[in-house]
C-alpha cells in the first residue's frame, strides 16, 4: 500500500468517476485502475462497484474511505506544512574566517536558492564544518580542499600561495622572495589553535626540521597583521587575506619553497545546491 493507491482511492470515491479521478491526478485512467486494482489486492476486497453512470462504493469501500479520507487530509496537510518550512528556513553556509571576510560578502549577497535566506556560519578549522555539513546543521560549506570526504559532493574553487608577512625595516626588505627555511628562523606570530593554516605552517616547516619559533598567539581576524606592524614578529598568510592588508608598517613576500598551496572547495551534502551555488560563484571568476 502507498500514498498514490490511497490518493487514487480517495479522488475516484469523490469524483465518483475514473476518468475524473484520472485527469484530477495528472495520470492515465489505465494507470489510476491500476492504482485500485493494486489497492484492492493488498486489502483484499472490493472497494468499487462499476456501474453505467461510473462507480459507486461497496461497503468495504465506504468503510475504507471513512477511516481514510481523515488520514489522507492529514498527509496533504503535512505535505504543505513542510513545503512552507523549507521556503522559509534559511539555507546554511559554513566558512573559514578568511573565507568569510573576504571571499563570501560579495558572493552570496544576491545568491537565491527556492527563495531561502541564507545564514552564515562561521567556524575556526575546516573538520569542524565538515562534521557540521555531516551532522545536518549546515547545508553547504567552504573548506580547504583537504578535508573533503568522498560521502560528500565536492567542487574545487580556487588556488592560492602562502605569503609571508614581515614589519616594514625588517632586513628581508631588499628581498623580492624569502625561503622557508630563513623564515623559521623569524619569531613567528600564528592565529591560535585550531587553526587550518597554523596546522599547515608547523607541518611545512617540521618538514625541513625546523621547530617553528611561535612567539604569540592571536585570535582570528587582521589581529595578527597589527601584531606584526608592531614588531613582534613575522607570519605567514594565505594571499586573499594579504591581498586585503592596509597596514603601512608592513610588506608581503612570495615564499618559494613552501610546500603547497591552499585550494579552496565548496562541499555541501547534496547535489542540487552544490550545482546551484557553484553557478551563481562561477560568475564571478569570469
């Protein structure tokens, strides 16, 4: 027994006729016979009498539609109700701060999905917002590439280098580029943990045996730009974010030997919006 019998069952007893019953659903009069037959089967009796003027009731069938006409109303009503909540429940993105600040703003302002609102999340590393999209609380998430899992679909968006950000008078000045390993020799400033491009920092320069100097710790935003205007140190930064540096104390060098870029992804748990929103994003890289 499903949804279409029992409907198929509820119009013709209304409709008192196949052929209305038929066309009121959309479908073949064959098919909506097939509809009862299949019904009649399962339930094992005779719900239709035919007739010359179209069908009429028996009194299984009458004693079947009164228990079921409440049940299918309900169903509809239910139907309707989740319909209205998807409309107006607001689409979820989750992102890294960087991605947040200077990527998503522009992006996502006129991005229409059924007519949803969009609510932005916002979260410190990107297995956190995996375990997020993983769990139903986001629907969509921009993470590094990475992280993704194969049980998720997945579009790469875009590459970047690391870039290493010194304070102005510092002697890598004169420098065009700097090697990573002359930076692990700088005191190092770094957003606290857990941090996606921290984590990626230490393994770089772990990787050259190098034990990286942190000598502060900042919390997420341009707070470790201003630490290094000030002289405490050096850091190393995606370009998006270095791109967008207003201090006049500090200078930007390409770093040439740091093992890989960051790549960024759109990850969302279904197909239809990761499609929707990779589209309306691709507009923007043309």
């Amino acid at each position: 027994m499903n949804t279409e019998w029992l409907q198929s069952f509820v119009d013709a007893a209304n409709q008192k006729s196949l052929s209305k019953a038929a066309n009121l659903n959309n479908i073949s009069q064959p098919a909506l016979s097939k509809h009862i037959r299949h019904l009649e089967n399962d339930l094992d009796v005779i719900l239709f009498h035919r007739t010359s003027k179209g069908i009429e009731l028996t009194e299984a069938g009458e004693r079947f539609y009164a228990r079921i006409k409440p049940v299918m109303a309900e169903l509809n009503a239910i139907r309707q109700e989740l319909r209205t909540f998807f409309q107006d429940h607001p689409i979820a993105i989750g992102s890294l701060p960087s991605l947040a600040t200077y990527y998503l703003p522009s992006r996502i302002k006129g991005f229409n999905f059924l007519g949803r609102p969009i609510n932005l999340m916002i979260q410190n590393t990107s297995e956190e917002l995996v375990r997020s999209l993983q769990e139903g609380r986001l629907d969509a998430a921009f993470i590094d590439s990475m992280y993704t899992k194969s049980s998720l679909w997945s579009c790469e968006l875009f590459t970047e280098p690391y870039c290493a950000v010194v304070p102005l008078g510092h002697p890598f000045q004169s420098k065009k580029a700097v090697e990573l390993a002359d930076l692990c020799k700088e005191p190092l400033i770094v957003h606290q943990a857990p941090c996606d491009t921290r984590k990626r920092i230490i393994h770089q320069m772990e990787s050259l045996g190098c034990k990286p100097n942190i000598v502060s710790e900042v919390a997420f935003g341009d707070f470790v730009f201003g630490a290094v205007s000030a002289g405490m140190g050096i850091t190393i930064s995606p370009e998006m974010m270095v791109k967008h540096v207003s201090h006049q104390q500090i200078f930007t060098l390409p770093i040439t030997n740091f093992g890989e870029k960051r790549s960024i992804s759109l990850v969302t748990q279904t197909r239809e919006i990761g499609l929707k929103l990779s589209r309306f994003l691709s507009k923007f890289e043309n």
